[in-house]
C-alpha cells in the first residue's frame, strides 16, 4: 500500500510517498513559487539522483498533477501506476474546537474546514484549496485531514484561555490552540521510548525550533500548555515572527505611524522577531555567523533567542512539576548547539544539566542523541522529528478503520524495535564522519 502526504502551502505544496507494505519512504519532494510566473520542483527518490525543474502550475491542481506524473515517470518515479497510491493525508494548520483528531475528509468536514479560515487565513485557504485539488487528481481514494492543533486539545482551560472579554470565545474562538502538533506527537512518544516510560506516565518539555518555533509542556503524555497561541504568532522568538509582546504596542504604533491593521499583521508575522532584532538575518546560520565577526546585533538576536526559551523552560518546569526529559527538535533545535548552549545552561538548579562536549558534537538528523550529563536529573534528549511519518500512520489507521486519538492509539515508532530505515543508512554514513556520535546516541 502506497499512502501520499501532502502539506500545501499558499504558494507550496511539500509531499512523501510511502510504502507501507516496506515500511519506507520512496521518495519526497517539493513545488514552490505555484501561481507565480514559473513554479519549481525537487524531487529525491530512493536511490535515485536530485531532479529539478521549472514548469507552469497556475494552481494547486497543476502542481499536484506534477508531482503525480513525477512520481510515474520511467525514470524519476518510484511507482508503476497510479492506483497504486491508497490514500492520501493531508496537513491542516487549524482544527479549532471541531476536531480533536484525524478525519477522512468529506464534503462535510470541507465545509467545517472552511468555517474555521478566519482562525488561520494564511494558511488555511491553501490547505484547503490543496485537498480539493488532490481531490480532483485522486478522485477515488479517500483523503485524510491531519490536524496541526489536535495534539493541543487536551489542554486545561486555564491554560487556553486568554483573559478578556469572555464573549471573544464564546463568539469569535479566541483561546490558544497551539501547533506544530505533529511533530509533538511524534518527539513525546519517542522520548517515552528512550525513557523506557510509559506514555501516560511521562513529562516532558519539548521545543521545536525552525524557522517558526513553540515550545510544548507534556504532562502524563498530554499536552497541558504550549506557547504558541490562536495564531502561531505568540511564544518564542522566530525567524520573522515576534513571539509575545505588549499588546499595547499595537494600537500605540498604528496611532504614532498610521500603520493599518493588515500592515501590522505583515510586520508582525514577516518584519520581526530575528530578522528584526539582526536587521537582515532569519537564518541561524548566518546569524551565528555575523555575530562570530563582531556583529551587536547579531549577538543580541542570539542571546534574546535563547534567553526567551530559557524563560518558557523555567516556567513550564513548574507548570508540570517533575520533568523526565527535555527535547530540542526541528531544524535549529536538531542542528544548532549555539542555541541549545544559550537556552539550556545555567538551569542546573532545576535539575537540567547539559554536558557542553556532547552538545557540540551533537549536529545530526539521523539519529536520537543525548547531550545531559550522566548525572543530569532531567535528561535531554536531541529528536529528529518525524511529522510525515505521524501524517502517514494516522492515514493509514482511518483507512484501515482502526485510528483514534493518540491516548488509545499505539504509532509503531512507539516500539523499542523501531527502525526508520532511511535514517539508520544515514547514520552509518554520519558515523564514517563522525564517529563520536556513537558515544551520544540514546
């Protein structure tokens, strides 16, 4: 059974092809700039070169249409037919109160989809308009919804509510929903594998970090607060996003500058957070790299970075009370010791101790490491995320008519005999590099 993940964005739609029977990934790719004056592909197949190019995609359905035939193609495919695919699963940025897990997307399910677009107008248009599309190129498989805020159901009211106007949510929606939900599902049960916990009997903090970041507090295998909020504006620092600040910035700013509603969303979600603060950097990377030569502004966008996920640790540590393991996740989480360096030492005094060394040497996506001390109270664990794999198995599940919400829900990397095949090649390459990853790994 071959099972296709799509994540469309407003000018993007990202996919995985999967063998289930293999339990592997054929083949991943991407389409960006749809609707634009060309579009682009790249598409890396199982033991098969990186192909590129540019082509015509006016819509989602064009690009979609692409990637099936790419996917077909004698030479670039990994598949032989079309029926083949069996279903296909598709990421939504925003459940709202309706959906607390998965669904099969029907007509029905559409139209609650598109009563919730006000809660996420730039994403969800596009994640909507991608399973129509789909619809329209797979017509006879059944599509399935994975839901960015389902995770983040199981949140008390005190910690979704926001103290204002009551009739905001009852009315209008507003609470925290929180995101990234994926990729949470995914890093909390692997850390309770590595633990040798059960999941209803594991605490975690968990940060994932790319160019959007949120931060997650896992009580009893649930989620019992994150940081990011109706949107996914509020919480940490981001790439171009602000994190939390004075709401009363807002309308003080718009009366001083004239600035109108849709401008300050723009500076908001586009104009800040790092590329503010550095005056021209999001990337770590070259932010890191700026700073090393001398660069204030730089070395200030780090240390608020750090110093904004020091801050959310503290206080999510006594939200749960006592923490088995904390997680750094996604790109920069994964790939950057810098941030994880800044964010993390000095907090031995709540039994989170990093072993600097390890830390260092911890720059790998395939493979589960450990950079606490043998000491450390509190272990912290380094965990590649896996988001389609979680989109690919609650697929599979509604098709199959076993899914439910992940506490009745077993995931197979839930298992200690787990293996992503991709990653442990990966690995034994890493290792001929660099061999005292071994030393790290959990």
């Amino acid at each position: 059974m071959v099972i296709l993940t799509l994540n469309c964005g407003s000018s993007s739609a990202k996919y995985q092809i999967y063998d289930w029977s293999a339990q592997e990934v054929l083949a991943v790719g991407v389409v960006e700039r749809i609707g634009q004056d060309y579009s682009t592909i790249e598409h890396n197949a199982k033991g098969k070169e990186e192909y590129q190019t540019r082509f015509s995609s006016p819509t989602h359905k064009e690009a979609i249409e692409l990637i099936i035939a790419t996917i077909l193609d004698t030479e670039l495919g990994v598949i032989q037919k079309i029926d083949e695919i069996k279903a296909v699963g598709h990421r939504v940025l925003h459940g709202g109160e309706l959906f607390k897990k998965s669904v099969i997307v029907d007509d029905e399910v559409l139209k609650e989809f598109e009563s919730l677009v006000h809660l996420g107008p730039l994403h969800m248009p596009a994640n909507i308009m991608g399973i129509k599309a789909a619809k329209q190129v797979l017509p006879a498989v059944p599509h399935c919804a994975i839901m960015d805020t389902a995770w983040h159901q199981s949140m008390p009211s005190e910690a979704f509510m926001y103290a204002v106007p009551y009739q905001w949510y009852t009315d209008h929606n507003v609470r925290r929903y929180g995101f990234h939900g994926t990729s949470y599902v995914y890093t909390a049960k692997r850390a309770s594998v590595l633990l040798g916990k059960d999941p209803k009997d594991t605490n975690v903090i968990i940060a994932h970090i790319g160019n959007g970041a949120s931060i997650c507090a896992v009580k009893n295998g649930v989620c019992i607060d994150t940081s990011m909020g109706m949107t996914p504006l509020e919480g940490l620092v981001m790439g171009t996003r602000s994190g939390d600040l004075d709401p009363a910035i807002l309308p003080y700013i718009m009366n001083e500058s004239g600035m109108s509603a849709s401008e300050m969303d723009t500076a908001l979600n586009k104009q800040s957070g790092l590329v503010a603060i550095s005056g021209k950097y999001s990337d770590r990377r070259d932010i890191r790299n700026a700073a090393a030569e001398g660069d204030e502004r730089a070395a200030l966008a780090i240390r608020l970075e750090c110093y904004r996920l020091k801050k959310y640790i503290g206080a999510y540590t006594a939200a749960i009370g006592k923490v088995d393991a904390l997680i750094m996740t996604a790109g920069v989480g994964e790939m950057a010791p810098h941030i994880r360096e800044g964010a993390l030492s000095g907090l031995e005094h709540i039994g989170i101790k990093l072993d600097s060394e390890k830390n260092a040497k911890a720059q790998c996506r395939n493979a589960e490491l450990v950079i606490s001390t043998d000491d450390s109270p509190v272990k912290i664990f380094v965990i590649p995320t896996d988001e389609e794999l979680v989109m690919t198995e609650d697929t599979y599940a509604l098709v199959q008519g076993t899914y439910d919400v992940h506490t009745n829900f077993t995931y197979s990397f839930e298992s200690r005999d787990y293996v992503n095949k991709a990653r442990a090649e990966g690995l034994k390459k890493d290792l001929e590099k660099k061999p005292y990853l071994k030393e790290l790994l959990a």
